[in-house]
C-alpha cells in the first residue's frame, strides 16, 4: 500500500514539472468577467474563465514561448456581432512552470450615443451594435474603435504599444511589454 502511495506522490511531483501552468483573473470594468475563452494560439482546446474572471491553463509541450488568446465572445450566438480578441504574443516561461499574469483589464469597444451613431456613413452603423435595456434602445457599441486609446491588463501604467485590427476585432500585445508590470 505505502509503494502504491509513494508512486501517486512522484507521479504528481512531476506532472508538475513536465506541465506548465498560465493563470490570471479578467476584469471588465472593475468587475470580473465569466465565461471568456482563453487558450494557446494553434490549439483547439480552451478554458473558461469562472464566475470570478479566474483562469488556469496547462502547457504540457516543452517550454517554449507561446501566444496566449483571450476571447470575450461570452458564449453569443448572433453572428452579427463580433467579439474582441486579446492576444498576448510570446509569453516566455523563463525556466519557470507557472506564469501568473495577475488581474488584466480587459479592453472594451468604444460606447455611443444614439445621435453619434445617426451621423456615421452606413459603413460605419454596420460595424455597430445596438445595447438595449429591455425594449429601449440606449445607444451602441461602436466595434471599430476601443473605449480607450490605451490598455491596462495588468499594468497600473496605461499601454500604448499595442495594435487593433478593426477589421478582425483583434487586440495584439507583445508579452515584453507588459512582463515587468507593477
């Protein structure tokens, strides 16, 4: 029986070792964001973030530096809206096996008035979409500009190296940016 034990003990000593670990919380407007798809760039399989933003994904392949993918889709089936991506391009593990990237801020589209929506071409309208509060229309999120002309993640300085693609609703960042962080 103790052989049995002392083997599940090493067994997952080095699970531990070979498997590599990327956490974090997600917020969105100072408050945790659910439900948000993150995975490595390449791969088909994804965690969840719960219902407190919290994420853990595992790396099993060696060690190399990797392409994290955040995508806030929520589970949206309409396929008139396209969600935000952030991807953060090549996390480097530094001989480590876990990578904490803290609390990240998650970027959100630009929010408009009504009146501002009526004076954009019909190209522009048709990269919005509607926020209601039941039946009434309160104004639009505005999918070719972000909120903000800079991130946060998970830095107290405000980030501006970093590129939106309108077009794809993708946010890149390089990891080297924002790896020393406070």
């Amino acid at each position: 029986m103790r052989k049995i034990f002392y083997i599940s003990i090493f067994t997952l000593a080095l699970k531990g070792i070979v498997n590599a670990q990327i956490t974090g919380q997600l917020f969105q407007y100072e408050s945790e964001f659910p439900s948000a798809k993150v995975a490595l760039l390449g791969d088909s399989q994804y965690v969840e973030s719960d219902f407190d933003g919290n994420f853990i994904i595992e790396k099993s392949n060696n060690l190399e530096n990797v392409d994290l993918v955040i995508d806030l889709n929520q589970g949206l089936t309409d396929s008139t809206f396209k969600a935000l991506k952030i991807i953060i391009k090549d996390l480097k593990f530094e001989k480590r096996t876990k990578l904490d990237l803290g609390k990240i801020e998650l970027p959100a589209f630009k929010s408009i008035e009504i009146s501002e929506f009526e004076r954009l071409s019909k190209s522009e309208q048709e990269n919005c979409y509607p926020i209601y509060c039941w039946t009434q229309l309160l104004g639009y999120l505005f999918t070719n500009d972000l909120e903000n002309e800079y991130l946060i993640l998970n830095c107290e300085d405000r980030i501006t190296e970093f590129e939106y693609n309108p077009t794809t609703k993708i946010v890149k960042i390089e990891w080297d940016v924002i790896k020393d962080c406070k």
